[in-house]
C-alpha cells in the first residue's frame, strides 16, 4: 500500500499530445479497430498524458489486440525520449512479440531489442549497455528484465503481458524501480488480486469485449481422455489441412506420449516441444510448426501465452483437469484464431475421480465457450480462489479473519489516503463518516441462490455497507426487489443491521459487541440524568465513566433480564436500537 500510495503521489512524466508520426504508425494497422479497443487506446493514452502514473489494466480476451495498445504505448513513450520495458513471461512470446514491434517500428528511428536466455551473450551485454546508456528505446524481455544488472537511463513505461504468469515480487520490483514509472498490465483473465484491486478502485482498468471480425467460439469438449477420440479430432483436423496442438505437460514422458500419437495416427508428421530443451532445437521446432513442416506438435503448457498460429485450431488436453483456470483459457485461446472454427478438447483420466476444484474449474471452462469469456472466467476464478490479500503477497485467498464491512473500509481508507496524498483530495469532498462496528449474534448476509453472482454480490455488499441515511437504504431495498425479487430474512437481517448502525452513528456509539452474556456499547459518555434513565429503565445494566462502557444482559424472551431463550436476529437488533435511542436522547 505505501508503494501504491508513493506512485500516486509521485510525480510522473506526463507525456505529450499524439505526433505527425504516432499518427502514421496508427494507420499503418493492418486491421480495423474494434469500438473497445479504440476506447482503451485512448484511455491509455489519456493516463500517459496525466501528471500521475499510470496504472492500468487492460483485460480483453485471447487475440483482441491488447499486443497493438502496448505497440503504441511503447511508441508514444519512445517519442517523448522514455524507454519502454515489455516484461513477457514466456522467450517463445519474447520472439514473438520482438518480431511485431520490430516490424511495426521499423520506418521510424526507434530501437527494439530483446532479452532472454535466447538472446545470443555478446548482444546481451550491448543491449544492456544499451539500456544503461538510453541507445536502446524498447527492450522486450522475460524475467531476465528483472534482474539486478539492468541499469536504466530513462525508464518511462513497462507493458507487463501475460501479468497472470508474474508473481507479486516480480510486478512490485519493476514498479519499485521507478515510483515515477507508467505502467500497463495486459491479461486475458486477470489474477484475483488484480481483479479485486480493480474493481475496489485502487488500479484502472479497460476491457476490450468486442471480438475481432470473423471470430467465431472455440466449440470445447470436456470429457475422459480416450484414444479413439483423440484420434479422430487429430484426423478431422488434417482433413482440412490444418495442425494440432497436443497439450501433455510433463516433461519426463512427454516423448513417450509423442509416440503414442504417432501409433493413433500413423500418416500425421509429429514434433515435440518443452521448456527443458535448448534453445536453437525449440526454435527449429516451433519454426517448423509455423510453417506446416509438423501435422502435431506435442508439447507442455509453453504455448499457452501469445503464441499465433492460425493454422492451427485443435488443441488435446491430456490433463486438463490439473490446470487453473486461466491457464485453460489461454490454451484454447491458441485455436480458432483465423477464419477456421477451433475445436478444444480438455480431457480427464476415466479411472481417477476429479477432485471438487477440478470438477469446478472444468465446468467453468466447458460452460463459458462464447467470444470474450475471459472476464466470466476471471470472476469464477475470483469466487473459487478467493481475492487474496491486497495488503500482501498472496495473489489469492478468501477474507477470512476480516468481516467484509470492515475490509471494504480499510480498503476505501486506504484508495481515499492515497487519493489525498495525490493532491486530489477525498473524492466526494465529504467529511467521512464516523465508522461503526456492529458485532451481534444475527444471520445477516446476502445468500448465493439470492444473487448468484460474485461480482453483484460484492457490489451489493459495499452498497449496504456505505448507505450513510435512510433515503439511501430505502433505495437499495428498492434495487434488490427489482433485481432479485423478494428479500429473504437474511437480507431482511443485513438491512436492519446497516439501520442500526445509522442509528449508533447518530448517537456517536462506535462498537457494539457481545462479550459472553453481555451486550457492550462503546463509547458512552452519560449525563446523571441519564444514568438514572439507564437504572430505571435496565436495572442489571452497568456504566463504566473511565471506559466509557455500557455493559448490559444479554436479553431473553418474556423478560429484559436473563431469561431462557435469547432474542435472535431482528427482536435483537430491535431491543438494540430502543436502547440506544431511550438511554441516549438528549
């Protein structure tokens, strides 16, 4: 958080408005952008020319054009005399991307190299003195980027692709380099610490949801692996001429699974690719692949990001029921990106039982098949995996120890800080509201089968919880009976509850907690007058001045002392609210 906050009050390099030349570079694109792209480019590039740096997400789905948003990014960045670092996670995707920036860049005086294990060590050290003496403009490069011996002379933006594939050390470093630094996280499915962050408002973030023209869904099965009908999907694909992905991610008997292929399907020319093999083998093979010299390539997970074969449009998943679900996504992001309609097949063992997660994931995976379901993924991630902690490095997790009014206030407390360091000041220009904590016995949350959907759900939460009057919780009551039809008690529960909470606000009680057989309300500070109303009124009640505690029995049916059954949920919330109200008046 305080590097969030030491970014946002840093500050950044505004860049200058678009040259004759970003304009030529724009045109020079070979395709027609889609209405969201557009939208992003220009929210980019309205960040860029802030005074604050930027920090955005672009979520848009396998082959929306997120890579040609970070082409002029980087050349935006490049004109006003700043390097750009593209962090890439994989060397299959540094190539990759290399090629499209060099080709894009290349009637303009800007330099682009790259930086990875594949990169040759005499160029390695020139492109690093490069960077060290500003001749480089643009590096684009895997981990290798983050290591201690790059030194840079002028770093203005770094473009993280794949920012799933990153761990949060990796993504704090490169910003810990520079607070001053732009940058722009690109994903398909953003992590759920990334999602949350997003939708909490302490990062921006564009989606892209239109698919490019001619686009249709990959058609995905999920099923047990079968070799008759691994068989047939590998010759229906050669019928017309096309290639194959064949997904088997382990290394030590992948050759093994390579023969198995050619045994089912003796007439298809097959090849094997894998992360442990050295660099100049895995460049022939996935060379040779690109240009249709192999039928089916056999290889690990190292194809999942960015890499754009249009020929190829059947992906086999051995295992598919040992990925997360992001990673599935990106996998069959590989097929159906041409004319041709992509076939993926994610496939179990028959034999083993698929745990409760896998069984999740595989559903997620086989029901969101439409263009664009990596936001629906990414959501369904976030309500399996749990947001992770914002405050440190887990990249997923459930709030557990934290009630969620109080999270959705630390996280608000903390955006509204970093707003005001900023300059910016709160963002409502309102005095905040004094915080309450209502802690009571009391079934109150919104259920599942009520709103279904994480993402709703979790909005509908801060709604409740930032509703200040009764004006404004008269209308979230309106907005759910519209939306979700009648309020269950729970929800009934969770409303009276933000009532009473209005109610302790009003009368300045900060905490109201149930200790053993005991309601506690602090702070209370009571005239005489009042205590002889409290004496009267709740004779076992008792009135600590120094703690400012009021101590009273919890209480039962029949009867305001202790009696045999507790009140429950709203009676209880009720007898709260009326005690407050007649010891508390003026």
């Amino acid at each position: 958080m305080q590097l969030y906050a030491a970014r946002q009050s840093s500050p950044g390099h505004p860049f200058g408005p678009d040259t004759p030349w970003q304009a030529e570079l724009e045109d020079a694109f070979p395709y027609t952008e889609t209405p969201d792209q557009l939208a992003a480019i220009n929210e980019v590039k309205a960040d860029m020319r802030r005074g604050v740096p930027m920090d955005r997400v672009v979520c848009g789905d396998v082959g929306y054009g997120k890579t040609e948003i970070a082409v002029r990014a980087a050349f935006k960045a490049a004109q006003d005399g700043k390097q750009v670092a593209v962090l890439v996670p994989t060397t299959l995707l540094a190539q990759q991307h290399l090629q499209t920036f060099s080709d894009r860049m290349r009637p303009f005086p800007v330099t682009v190299r790259g930086l990875s294990r594949f990169t040759h060590p005499d160029d390695a050290t020139e492109v690093l003195r490069g960077l060290a003496e500003g001749s480089v403009d643009v590096v684009i490069g895997t981990h290798r980027l983050l290591q201690p011996g790059v030194r840079w002379k002028d770093l203005g933006l770094v473009v993280v692709d794949e920012e799933q594939r990153f761990g949060v050390e990796h993504k704090e470093h490169i910003k810990a380099l520079r607070t001053a630094v732009d940058v722009l996280t690109m994903s398909a499915t953003p992590i759920p610490r990334t999602l949350e962050m997003s939708l909490a408002g302490i990062r921006e973030m564009s989606t892209i949801l239109t698919p490019p023209e001619d686009r249709h869904p990959v058609l995905t099965y999920v099923g047990a692996y079968d070799d008759k009908q691994v068989g047939a999907a590998i010759r229906r694909e050669l019928l017309r001429d096309g290639q194959v992905f064949y997904v088997h991610n382990r290394v030590s008997s992948i050759e093994k699974a390579a023969r198995r292929i050619r045994e089912l399907v003796p007439e298809a020319r097959v090849a094997v690719a894998h992360g442990q093999m050295n660099e100049d083998q895995l460049e022939r093979t996935v060379a040779g692949f690109w240009d249709r010299e192999y039928d089916v390539l056999v290889c690990t997970t190292i194809v999942e990001n960015g890499l754009d074969i249009s020929n190829a449009n059947t992906l086999i998943v051995e295992r598919g029921d040992l990925l997360g679900l992001a990673q599935a996504h990106q996998l069959r992001g590989r097929v159906g990106r041409g004319r041709e309609r992509g076939y993926a097949y994610f496939l179990y063992p028959p034999e083993t039982p698929l745990t409760e997660l896998a069984h999740d994931r595989l559903s997620t995976i086989a029901q969101h098949t439409e263009l664009g379901a990596g936001m629906a993924v990414a959501m369904k991630d976030l309500e399996i995996r749990g947001a992770g902690n914002i405050l440190g490095g887990e990249q997923s997790g459930h709030i557990a120890g934290v009630g969620f009014d109080l999270y959705i206030r630390l996280v608000g407390e903390a955006v509204e800080a970093f707003r005001s360091a900023a300059g910016a000041g709160p963002s409502d220009g309102a005095a905040e509201p004094a915080p309450v904590r209502v802690e009571l016995p009391v079934d109150a949350h919104l259920p599942h089968d009520y709103i279904p959907g994480e993402r709703l759900r979790l909005e509908a939460y801060r709604k409740i919880a930032e509703a200040l009057d009764a004006e404004a919780l008269t209308a979230i009551i309106d907005e759910l009976r519209d939306r979700y039809g009648a309020l269950p008690p729970p929800v009934v529960t969770l409303l009276d509850v933000a009532r009473f909470r209005q109610v302790c606000r009003a009368h300045g009680v900060a905490e109201v907690t149930v200790q053993g057989s005991k309601l506690r309300f602090t702070p209370v500070t009571l005239r005489d007058s009042q205590v002889v109303r409290l004496n009267r009124l709740y004779p076992q009640a008792a009135y600590r001045s120094a703690g400012q505690t009021l101590a009273v029995p919890r209480p039962s049916e029949g009867s305001g002392g202790i009696g045999a059954a507790p009140l429950h949920d709203r009676e209880l919330l009720d007898w709260c609210t009326k005690l407050v109200t007649s010891v508390l008046r003026p």
